[in-house]
C-alpha cells in the first residue's frame, strides 16, 4: 500500500519549510491542502509559496480558481485522489500539506460527499434567519432537530449550524446519524492508502510571535492593497474570500470605521485564535504524529523518513 506523507500543524508553524525539505530528499511532489491557496491572486494573505522557496519541488491545488468560484471539500477530495494517482504514476511520492483540517481529513478518511448538494433557496431561508433573528435562534432550531449534532458545533458557526440543518432538511437523516453511517463506512471499507499524519506543535508563545512578525512582513508585502481588491470584488457575505481571516480584518478600515493599527492589530489577534482552533482540531480529529517545531528542519525530516 502506498504511504501518503501529511504534514500539518498551524498558521506559521513552518509546515510549507518542511514539506519542502523533505519533498527533496524523497522524491515527492506537494499537495496543498490550504482552502485559501486555492485562489488566484490571493497570494500575500494566504502566505502562498513563492517559486524561489519551492526550490523547484512542484506544487499542486493552487491558484486553480478564481474568489469567484465556488469549491468545496468534496471538489478538494475527489481533484486530490487524482493528483494522488498521477504524481504516483510518474514515480514519485506525495506529500500533503496544510493547515485546513476539513481538507485533510476528507482525503485521510475518505469522506463521503454523496448528499453535496445544495438547496440554495433552504441555505438563504437559514442564513435570512441569523441574519434577522441571531445566530441563537439558529442554533437553537438545529437544538430541536439534532441536539446531538448541535453539541458538537459553536452558536457562531453559522456555516456548520446550517450544514447541519441543510442535512436534516435534504435527506431527512440528522448529522449525527449521518456520522454514525460514515463511521460504519469507513471501518468496513479498504483503504487505497497509507496517510502518514506529521503534526508540527511550537510552543505557543513562539508561535503566536511568529504571528505577529508574519503579519507585520504582510503589511509591508501588501496585504491590505490585496484585502481591498477582495472587498472590492463585492463577493457574497459567506463566500470563502469574505470570511477568510487576512481580509475581512480590514473591511471595516476601508469602510472608515477603524484605524488601519486596528486592523492590523485584529488581524493578529484572529490569527492567533486561528492556529489555537488549528491544533484543537488536529490534536481531536487525526491521529497524529507529533513533531517537536522547535527543531531544526534537518532533525524533522529524518524524524519523517526513520519513521517511514
């Protein structure tokens, strides 16, 4: 069975460094598992790989569509598998990495994305709902239809409360059911491969400087010039662009609402929250191998390859 690196962990962790030096000394392309690198011309906001730090390790699933488009995990895990099958066919190994847990684990677990479909008309009722009557009146329909479900998502996630209602309302099978069935799936099927999941863990003091020096090398590269040229596209409130963090911060900027300091400083506090979420979500939802982020590169990736 052919072995699948992943390497994951949160924003700034030097998951992209690694992958890198380690595609290297393997023979292996990378896959990106990133929902913002996916975009064309979001390059500063998302941290994208520039090709002097690829170091000519090819990259895959980015700047494959445009703010505009619409892509979802099962687009993310059906083009992977291909991705996965072609870089095998040419002799070489796979390395997946990123930060979006939802992705990871759609292609590390097989999910299923039969019940995809959306019914826009139902998804604009929910979303006319939180927007007149609060997120908690939201919530709390999902409480009388799936308490179980509703247990296991935030009020404030609005996307993942009405998720959970669209499946109830499409399929009359409540998520935790839907769970439940996935579960039972997954232990009877036969996996095509092996996924190798290497977690990079930093100190969180470290890591949440790493933040912020990241963030302040981003002003200087250009992000609130490529956060304007987003709030001027005038995308859907809930598309993915809209709510990405390293743009919406600066919306209320160029509205005249705050400082461009704020901005900044709300940009950095988000992040932080971000790679907190990250690990919580790693740390819960894989089985991973952890790697101690305060070693060298060198150390990680013959840490990977003993292990493999």
């Amino acid at each position: 069975m052919e072995k699948i690196i992943c390497i994951v962990g949160p924003t700034a962790s030097g998951k992209t460094g690694l992958a890198i030096e380690l595609a290297k000394k393997i023979n292996a392309e990378i896959i990106s598992a990133d929902s913002m690198q996916i975009y064309k011309g979001l390059d500063v906001g998302t941290a994208k790989v520039t090709k002097e730090e690829a170091q000519g390790i090819t990259h895959h699933m980015i700047d494959i569509c445009n703010p505009q488009d619409k892509f979802s995990v099962a687009d993310f895990k059906r083009m992977c598998y291909d991705k996965i099958e072609d870089i095998i066919k040419r002799g070489k190994k796979v390395i997946i990495a990123g930060g979006t847990g939802l992705y990871v684990n759609a292609v590390v677990y097989d999910m299923n994305f039969e019940d995809e479909q959306i019914d826009m008309n139902y998804r604009k009722e929910l979303e006319d709902i939180a927007d007149k009557k609060g997120n908690e009146y939201l919530y709390n329909m999902l409480i009388e239809i799936d308490k179980e479900a509703a247990q296991k998502i935030h009020m404030n996630n609005v996307k993942r409360v009405i998720r959970a209602l669209e499946m109830a309302h499409k399929t009359n099978i409540l998520k935790s059911e839907h769970i439940r069935r996935e579960k039972d799936r997954l232990e009877k099927s036969s996996p095509k491969y092996e996924f190798i999941v290497f977690c990079i863990e930093q100190d969180r003091e470290y890591l949440y400087n790493r933040i912020n020096l990241r963030v302040d090398l981003m002003v200087k590269d250009g992000i609130v010039e490529e956060a304007k040229k987003v709030y001027d596209m005038k995308l859907p409130k809930d598309s993915t662009c809209m709510q990405a963090i390293g743009y919406k911060e600066f919306f209320p900027y160029f509205e005249g609402k705050i400082t461009l300091q704020d901005a900044i400083d709300e940009l950095k506090k988000q992040t932080r929250h971000y790679a907190k979420r990250q690990m919580t979500w790693f740390n819960n939802k894989l089985n991973v191998i952890k790697l101690d982020g305060s070693k060298k590169k060198e150390e990680l990736v013959k840490e990977i390859i003993d292990y493999i």
